[in-house]
C-alpha cells in the first residue's frame, strides 16, 4: 500500500509521485525487520544463559519481588482519659477601689502597674475640710461633757444621775419643800394654820417636785446629746480616715481613673486593682462530661509560648450549667508567687477525668492522613491492605486510635511505605511496636482543627 506524505501530486508528476512511495514502503519494511531478528536473538541468548545457571525455583523468585516492611502490633496502653477545654486566667480578686467620701483630689500616690499591699495608700484627698469637721465634733463633745459635769477621761458609766449639779439643786429644793408640807399637814390638823396657809405649802412642795423631774429629764436629754456628740466625732473621724483610699487587699494596679486636682465624687472609682496570686483558670466544660467533673482532679493548663503545661487542681465548680453555652464552669486556682503569668491570659487546659483509662495508641508515623481521611496500612494473610480508621487525642508521636482496629492487629510501622498487595512482614524494634505512656505531663499538644466553644477527645 502506498505512503502518502501528506501532499497530492500534480498529474505531471504522477509516475514520479508512484515510484518515491514504493521506495519508502520498502524501506519501512526492512526496518522492522531487522528489529525482530534483534529480539529474537536477545530472548534466545537470555533463555540459554537462564538455562546454564544453577537451579532457581519459582518460589526464589517470588520471595526476591516481595518487599519487606517493618509492622507493629497495635497494642492496649494506659491512655488516661481526659476533657480539652478553652478558658482564661483571672485574677483571684479584681476590684474598682473608689472614694467612701467626696472631695478633692492632693495626690495619687499609684499608677497603671504599681504593686501595692493590704492598706498602702492609693490616693490622698484634701485634708483640712476633714479636720474641720472633727474639731467641730470634738468641741460639740466637749461642750455635752460640760453640761454633765463629767471630767476629761470619765465616760458615761462614771455618771451618777442624782449627782449632776442641777439635779442635786432640785432635790434639795424638793427635801425642804416636803419638809414644809409635812410640818403643814401637822399644823393643819390642830388647826394651827389657815387652810389658805396649808394649800400654798402643799403647791409648793408639788412644785419641786414637778422641777426635780424635769431636772432628771434634762440629763438623760444630756445625755442623749452626749451619745449623738460622740458619734458625730466618730463620724468625722471616720470621713477624715475614708479621705486616705488604701488598698483592701495585695495586688496589682490595672488602671487609674483620676489625678491630682480633681474633685472626687462619693463612690467615685479611684483605681482598679487585681490579685494575681494566685490565679483562677475559669473555663467551661461541655454538658456531656459535666457529671464526671469532680474537685481535686488533675488539671494541665498549656499557655501560649509556653511549651510545658502548668499543673493545677479543680477547686471551684458552678452548681448550674450555663443555659446559653451548655457548658459546666469551673476554676482551678494556680499559684503565681512571681506574678509571672498574667490576668487574662487565654489558655487551654485538659482535665484528667480517668487517669487509669486504656486505649489503643500507634505512634504518629503509622498513621497517614491524606485529603482529610485517616488510614492506616493493615497486614493480613502476607497482603497490605489500607484501613481508615479513626484517630483521638495525640500526645508527643503517639496517637489515640478511636475507631478501626482492635489489640493485635498488624499495621505498617511507616504508613509512607504502604502499598497495597503482597509484603513480606517484619516485626519492627521493640521501641516502636510498644509506644509507652509517659507519665510526665506531656508537652503542648499540636494545633488541630477546631469547631467553636470546647474541644472534647
């Protein structure tokens, strides 16, 4: 048949066109000629040097095309089960301290930062309106104590009612006066007097009578203003003592509100101040582990930057869940004697729930994960086949396998090496086939893919 190339030929050049396609067709020919005779004398000198050799089996020639793999046995480990959680330190205390008292503002004595202790000055307002008012109160005090007749140092214990010199003086006008009415009565009887004389003795004595009374009432009304004189010096103390705002407790500023020269209004804040130690880890736990929350569980807090986490118990747990969040909210209290850790900080946390859980655990390079499906290389009956499986917590290089095998199944030890189709099983070293627990806290675990709220594995 011939070979066109391509192009027609013009009919002048037709017994030219028809000679060129024969030569190329029998050119082509010899070609693959030649190529065959080629094969045929290099398949014959393999089967010849084949057939010289020593005797090898089938079977030797099997075993040198099926690759050797390193395989681990999945085993049960100590695998203690545990809540993640996210959360943030807060200080144990965290107040606006404000004014008891109004007043101008002399002097702050603080600023954003400052560490103060338990009765430290924070903030000094105007002191002499004070003192004023307690001169006021004491001159008050003073003027009661006189009117009572009791000396500096005597209280009201010390005061005897009939020895207050007005009572004294109405007392003596009432014994005279008695005298006289009781000398009248007498009188009177041997008609002695007139009736007139007898009626003006006996209103006299009803008269002192009536003013020795009133002498009595006046002290106890004395009194009364001597108890409301000495409170109203308490009381002007108190203002002139409120004027000095001190630190109810040991902390740190975390802002200031005012400056020298202002005028402070009554409750006004003057700072706020945070305790830092210790510190609260507050966080929520989700509804489905809220009843295996319990106080003094282990909790290992993981803080950014920080790869050991700090360990902390649970001290405080919330008797309600939170309605919006359906979470449980509990606190674990974490010392912080340096102040190295600061309020406010985000961290995550696990809650040991069941220190002396089993699971099964391969270390991190069994297990391939590709396009979001996780897989493992499974060896059964000398043949690699791929499982998916399900993965949990990872811990270090080992990882928590949740779902697809079960104690003793066989699994690559590289899952990078795994193909599917006959292999020829190796155990792998002890350190790899048996991955241990550690029993120190682990390290901060990797970043994984979260949804919102809290993490549960």
């Amino acid at each position: 048949m011939p070979i066109s190339f391509g192009f027609r030929p013009r009919d002048g050049d037709a017994a030219e066109s028809c000679e060129r396609s024969l030569v190329g067709a029998c050119l082509v020919g010899q070609l693959r000629c030649g190529l065959a005779v080629v094969a045929l004398t290099t398949g014959l000198a393999g089967c010849s040097q084949s057939g010289s050799s020593a005797g090898v089996s089938e079977s030797d020639i099997v075993e040198t095309t099926v690759p050797k793999v390193e395989v681990i046995r999945a085993a049960d480990h100590l695998w203690p089960l545990t809540a993640r959680i996210q959360g943030s330190l807060v200080g144990d205390e965290q107040a606006q301290i404000g004014a008891r008292v109004a007043g101008r503002v002399e002097s702050v004595t603080v600023d954003l930062g400052s560490r103060v202790a338990t009765g430290d000055i924070l903030a000094v307002l105007d002191q002499n309106e004070f003192a004023l008012k307690v001169r006021l109160a004491q001159a008050r005090v003073a003027q009661t104590r006189a009117a009572l007749g009791l000396s500096e140092g005597q209280t009201r214990d010390d005061l005897a009612v009939d020895q207050v010199p007005s009572v004294r003086q109405e007392k003596a006008l009432l014994d005279e006066a008695k005298a006289l009415y009781d000398r009248s009565v007498t009188l009177a009887a041997r008609n002695a007097i007139t009736p007139e004389e007898f009626r003006r003795f006996e209103a006299q004595y009803q008269v002192a009578r009536a003013r020795h009374a009133a002498a009595i009432n006046q002290v106890e009304e004395l009194l009364a203003q001597y108890e409301g004189a000495l409170a109203d010096f308490d009381l002007a103390r108190q203002e002139q003592a409120d004027s000095i705002v001190r630190a109810p407790f040991d902390g740190i500023v975390a802002e200031r509100f005012v400056a020298p020269g202002i005028y402070l209004a009554e409750g006004r804040p003057v700072v706020t101040l945070v305790r830092v130690d210790p510190l609260r880890y507050r966080a929520g736990v989700p509804e489905r582990l809220a009843m295996n929350v319990a106080l003094g569980q282990e909790v290992r807090i993981f803080l950014e930057g920080r790869d050991t986490p700090l360990i902390a118990q649970v001290t405080r747990i919330s008797p309600s869940l939170d309605v919006l969040s359906r979470s449980l909210t509990i606190e674990a209290d974490l010392p912080n004697p340096e102040g190295a850790y600061r309020a406010g900080l985000f961290a995550e946390a696990e809650i040991v729930i069941d220190p002396q859980a089993r699971a099964v655990v391969l270390p991190a390079q069994a297990v391939s994960d590709f396009a979001g499906v996780e897989k493992v290389w499974m060896v059964q009956d000398g043949q690699a086949v791929g499982r998916p499986i399900q993965t949990g917590r990872r811990e270090g290089h080992l990882v928590e396998i949740v779902s697809g095998l079960q104690v003793g199944d066989l699994v690559l030890a590289k899952a990078r090496e795994g193909r599917g189709g006959p292999v020829q099983a190796v155990i792998a070293p002890a350190e790899s086939s048996a991955p241990a627990v550690a029993a120190e806290p682990p390290a901060r675990p990797p970043v994984q893919p979260r949804s919102a709220g809290v993490i549960i594995n």
